[in-house]
C-alpha cells in the first residue's frame, strides 16, 4: 500500500505540476483571446440568457431535458462544494492572500475555456437508446475529432468515471461528516446514512430530478452564504481597502511570516492560487460539458455563453466572498488551514458563523455528490452502455456512509490524481476543435448583430 500511495503521489506531482497549470492557464488564455475577450465582454448577454432559461421550453422542435437555468444549476451543484469553503482556505494559508489574486485571473480566462466547453457539448451531443442526452468531452472527442484521437475519449471517461467516487462521493461524504460532528456533535454513521437515503432518493430519478433538486437547492444555498460573507465584509469594512491592497502586493512579492502563517513566496501564491480556482470551478477539467450537453437547446453559444457563468459565479463571487472574509478578519494569519479557517472567519464576526459554515459546506457538499453522480453516470454509460446506468446508482448510493465514516487519504489522493488526468484528453480537444468554436460563436453574433440592425430600423 505504500508503494502505492509513493507511486500515486508521484504522478499527482507531476500531473497537477507546472506543465498542467501552464497548459489550463495557456488553453484558457488562447480561447479568450481567439474569442476575442468576448466572455467576459458578454458577460450580462449569458445574464440574460439565464434568466430567460429558467423555466423548461415547451416547445417540441427544442432539443434537450433539462432547462438552461437547470443545467447551470446541475453544474454548479458539482462545483461549489468544498473548494468554496475549505480550498480557498488551504490557498490562503499556503500561498499568502496573493493567492486570491491568482484564483481571480485562472477565472477569468476559465470562462472561455467553460463556454468552449458547453458549446462543443452541444454540437456534438447523442441521444442515447433510451431518449436521453448525453454529451462531454467523450463525445465531442468522438464525433468531432478523426477516429484516430477516439482513445482520448475513452480515457477521459474511464478516468472520470474512477474520479467520482472519490472527489464527487466519498470526499465530500467525509467532509459533511466531519463538519456535522465537530459542529454539532452527530455520529459520523448517522450523517452518512442519512445522506445515502437523500442521495438514494434524489438519485433514482435521474437527471431531470437531480436537475430539479440543484435548481431550488444551489441558488437558495449560496444566496444564504454569500449573504453571511457580506455581512462579515460589512461589519469589517473599514479593513477591506488594506486586505485588497496586501492581496494585490502579496501576489507579486510574497508574503513575509506572521503570527501562525509562515510565509510564502510569489511562486507559492500563484501555484496554489492557481491549482485551488481550477479546482473549485473545473475550468478545463471537461466535466461541467456534461451537465450543459442535457440543456434544452438548439443553440450551442447561446448555452455556452450560460455555461461561463460558472465560473464568474463559483470563483470570482463565491470564493472571493470566502477568501476576503478570511484576509479582512485577519485570521489567515491563526494557523488555521482548510474549513477551520474559514469557520473562525465568520465566527471571527458572526455569533455561530461557524455554524454557518458547517451548514453551507454540508449543502455544498451533498449538491456537489449529486452534481458529480450525472458526470461519473455518463462516463460510465459511454464505456459501458446503458445497462449500466442503474447498477453505477445503485453503487453511488451505498458508497455515500463508506466515505461518511472512512479514512480516505489514499482516495483523495488518487481522486485527485484522476481529476487531473481528466483535463489532458479535454484540453488537447478543446485546442483542436478551437476553430468550431469561434466558428459557431462569430455566426452567432453576426446573426444577433442583422437582427437588432432590423429591429432599429
């Protein structure tokens, strides 16, 4: 078992190294500028798209299950999670807040990368034997590419559909578990039977049904979080123009020791800035494509151009409430790591912000189970067939209290490992099937561009 967990940490060293971020950071940033900044330029166009997605499209000729607003939702469910909560922590305390800077910048750039991603989705979509929608980057992979790359599909779906269990299932499990009981006092066994029946129940019902559940669940959820982090700004306030100004000055010069923090240099804040946004909100990871590819819709941009919204809301306003909150109450500088931190954060300023912040991860942790059982499902069903859907459920449920009540560092360590490994097959897809995107992208807009000029006149 040794051998094993030297063997596995040695490849996650290498696969979440420099090489990877460059190239996440490197594709994020060629598709930004091949788009021609149009993410974020367009950024209240994917409000709107939004808004006017939230309810299901009647209309027979619309292709899709779930509404646009439903596929966000689904998305995001996997997304935020314990990366809001205890990864931006982990980022502070190891990188200095410089690190919160960097986060900002691989979102930015994340959101070109997440609106190719849907778009492809899309675009090369199947319908399976039972009427459902699949797509993600194996079928993209597949059906966009030469039968020469099909072996890149086959390895993303069988390396995320190994993933899930851990980062998707059992991680976030252990972390409801250990929340609920340092917080509250209840059997690890308890949280973890509990959670396997609402998971049994939700799951059951397939895509629509988890789609339903995360939109209703993920809004009124962060709504409640990113509210008890506004109030812990506001009562803080008058410390926030120097928390923004160290964040900026530590992102390129370092962070020199102070009471429990012990220092980090610039490389430090960029790597784990980095590395921790990527891994809150799966830019270039290829699984949110997953959950968009059953949106209803016969337009790949304009699901694209939803689908950026992850990113701008999981890192730049959900993380950034968290790792503020954390800079201004001064408590990066405790010692403290992880959910730790950002529980004395908020109870730094709020009476039982700690509690707070157990709820909120708990919630975050069980959508993100849900959101992350659609992801492993359809990689599963691609290697498989769909006469596997119902035992890989069946599955999912009764792994939920192992991971509750279980040590699970090797897991997370080969999760993890996977995770990574996800994004190589996706990002060499997203580079080769660039020219589709802006292709699709430019039509798209010169088509809204002719329709407004009729409008005026």
């Amino acid at each position: 078992m040794e051998f094993m967990t030297n063997a596995v940490s040695y490849i996650n060293g290498i696969v979440w190294g420099i090489p990877m971020l460059i190239a996440i950071l490197g594709v994020g940033l060629f598709l930004t500028f091949g788009l021609k900044l149009m993410p974020i330029l367009k950024l209240g166009s994917g409000f709107k798209l939004l808004w006017a997605g939230r309810l299901p499209d009647k209309n027979k000729n619309v292709k899709g299950e779930i509404s646009p607003f439903n596929a966000l939702m689904t998305s995001l469910s996997a997304t935020i999670g314990t990366g809001n909560i205890a990864g931006v922590a982990t980022a502070i305390f190891l990188g200095g807040p410089g690190a919160l800077f960097w986060m900002w910048c691989t979102a930015l750039v994340g959101m070109a990368t997440k609106f190719a991603e849907a778009v492809l989705a899309i675009k090369y979509r199947e319908i399976d034997e039972n009427g459902n929608y699949s797509g993600g980057p194996m079928y993209y992979i597949k059906n966009g590419l030469s039968k020469k790359w099909a072996w890149l599909g086959t390895a993303f779906a069988l390396f995320g559909s190994i993933a899930g269990f851990g980062i998707g299932n059992t991680v976030q499990a252990n972390s409801v578990a250990n929340a609920l009981e340092s917080n509250f006092g209840l059997s690890p066994w308890i949280t973890g039977i509990i959670m396997m029946i609402l998971v049994g129940l939700v799951l059951m019902g397939g895509i629509k049904r988890i789609a339903d559940v995360a939109g209703k669940l993920v809004p009124l959820m962060a709504t409640f979080y990113i509210a008890a982090g506004i109030v812990v700004l506001i009562i803080n306030a008058a410390e926030l123009p120097a928390a923004l100004a160290l964040i900026y000055k530590s992102a390129f010069t370092g962070t020199a020791a102070e009471g429990g923090f012990a220092g980090a240099a610039v490389w430090a804040a960029i790597r784990f800035g980095v590395a921790r946004g990527v891994f809150s909100n799966e830019a270039g990871l290829g699984s949110a494509p997953i959950a968009h590819a059953a949106a209803q819709t016969n337009n790949p941009v304009a699901q694209g151009l939803v689908a950026m919204l992850g990113t701008f809301i999981d890192t730049l306003v959900v993380c950034t409430i968290t790792g503020l909150a954390i800079v201004v109450t001064g408590e990066w500088t405790s010692g403290a790591t992880g959910a730790a931190l950002t529980s004395a954060a908020f109870a730094s300023s709020l009476p039982y912000g700690n509690y707070i912040v157990a709820i909120s991860l708990s919630i975050f942790a069980f959508t993100t189970i849900l959101g992350w059982s659609v992801y492993s499902e359809k990689c599963v069903q691609y290697l498989l067939g769909v006469k596997a859907v119902i035992p890989f459920r069946v599955l999912w449920i009764i792994v939920v209290p192992v991971g509750a009540v279980g040590s699970l560092e090797f897991i997370w360590l080969l999760a993890d490992t996977l995770n990574a490994m996800m994004a190589i097959p996706n990002l060499i897809a997203l580079v080769l099937l660039s020219p589709v995107v802006f292709k699709l992208s430019k039509e798209y807009f010169q088509k809204e561009v002719s329709l407004n000029q009729t409008k005026s006149s």
